[in-house]
C-alpha cells in the first residue's frame, strides 16, 4: 500500500483525492485544521494541524512516503489598488512558505522512495492575464517557479508537478458560482461549456501521483477546459 501526505486536506478537492486514493487501495496521511469523514477510511491517519502557524514534526511523517500533494490556497479577487503589501505577505506564506515548510520536513522520506511524487497548485491566472487576479497570481507563479526549479534539483529521485486549475466549483469560488447567471457566464467562458468540477482536479492529482506519470516531471498542467488556450 501506497502512502500519500495529503496537506490541507478539508478542501474539497482534497477530499475527492482521499476518496479516489482509498478506493485503489492506498492510504493517505492527512493535515487539516478540520476533520472530514473522508480521513475516518482505515488506510488514513489524520493530524490536526495548521501548517502556516504550527510546525510538521519530523516524528509525524512516515520514513518513507510516495508521494505529497499540497492543498492550502485562497482566492481574493479585488482590483490592484484595494491590496496592501501586507496581503501580498499574508498570500506567499499560505500558498509558498506553508509549502516549502512541509518540503523541508519531507524531503528525506519522499527520496527514500524511487520516483515519489509531488503535487502543488496553481492558477490559469499565472499565464493568462486576468483582472483582479494580482494577489492569487504573484503567489502562485512564485509557485510555479518552485515546481520547475525543485524538479531539476530532486530529479531523479522525485517528480515534481503542478495543476493550474481555471474556475472549480468549491467552497473557496462560491462566492463566484453564486446564481444561474454567473454559472452561465462560467460555462460561456470554457471551450468545453462548463466550469470545473472536484473530480476534474482529483483525476489529475491521482494521475500525477501514479506510476501511470512516472516520465512526468516540471510541468505546470492546465486543467481548465480549455480557458487557458481556446477563446470561444
């Protein structure tokens, strides 16, 4: 059996990966400040932790993990001028320091495997100019240049990817998916004519994670039905 660190796992789209992962047989080892039922599967162990503002001890993390996806992120649209430096500080340590914190404490176990696995997420915003989008994309393309750099440095011992998601039905874009209106607006602006669901995202996690991506490593994948290439 397969063991995965699963970082910020309450996320929905965490949580369709916990699923997906404890259908084919593997085991997840979960951090969330909040228990899901999801993370109750036996194959899971779930620690309560917030990783921006707690530290991952070393004794928590198994010898040897094959694979780590990392989760935490927001979504603060505004315009330019209603952002403060402090905000831009406050963003880079959820999406990149809580990131490389874990990566620190990991490194040795994801090396002790042969081809462990790492997954961070990005944003169609970071290639594809969008207003309102300075904060999300500053820190995710910070994000972006970690996968690269990272992946050159651990390759051959661990891959190194990212998921740049467009508009994902979750918790965290409701706000944006409120009405029937902005739901058609949604869907108007994808070549596929829908907004994105959680499965979407986890089957590309889980495929990032298998060993079906074992000559995959250094890429940002847009999985965003087709917003980031396709104008309609």
């Amino acid at each position: 059996m397969k063991k995965y660190l699963i970082v910020g796992g309450s996320s929905a789209i965490a949580q369709q990966c916990i699923t997906q992962l404890n259908e084919s047989g593997e085991g997840c080892i979960i951090i969330s400040r909040n228990e899901q039922p999801v993370f109750n599967h036996p194959n899971n162990t779930f620690i309560k932790k917030d990783v921006i503002n707690e530290e991952i001890e070393a004794d928590e993390i198994p010898d040897k993990l094959d694979g780590l996806v990392y989760f935490p992120g927001s979504i603060q649209l505004k315009p330019f001028k209603n952002f403060k430096a402090e905000h831009f500080l406050e963003d880079f340590t959820l999406n990149v320091v809580g990131a490389i914190k874990t990566l620190n404490v990991c490194e040795a176990a994801l090396k002790t495997n042969n081809l462990a696995s790492v997954i961070f997420f990005s944003t169609v915003a970071v290639q594809t100019g969008l207003p309102f989008h300075t904060l999300v994309s500053s820190s995710k393309g910070a994000i972006e240049g970690l996968t690269r750099s990272l992946a050159c440095e651990w390759a051959p011992d661990v891959r190194v990817n990212c998921i740049a998601p467009s508009l994902t039905d979750t918790p965290l874009a409701s706000r944006l998916l409120m009405n029937e209106k902005q739901q058609d607006a949604a869907n108007a602006r994808h070549a596929l004519g829908r907004y994105g669901k959680p499965h979407d995202i986890a089957n590309a996690v889980c495929f990032l994670l298998s060993d079906k991506s074992s000559w995959i490593t250094g890429q940002i994948l847009n999985v965003d039905g087709g917003f980031s290439t396709l104008k309609k």
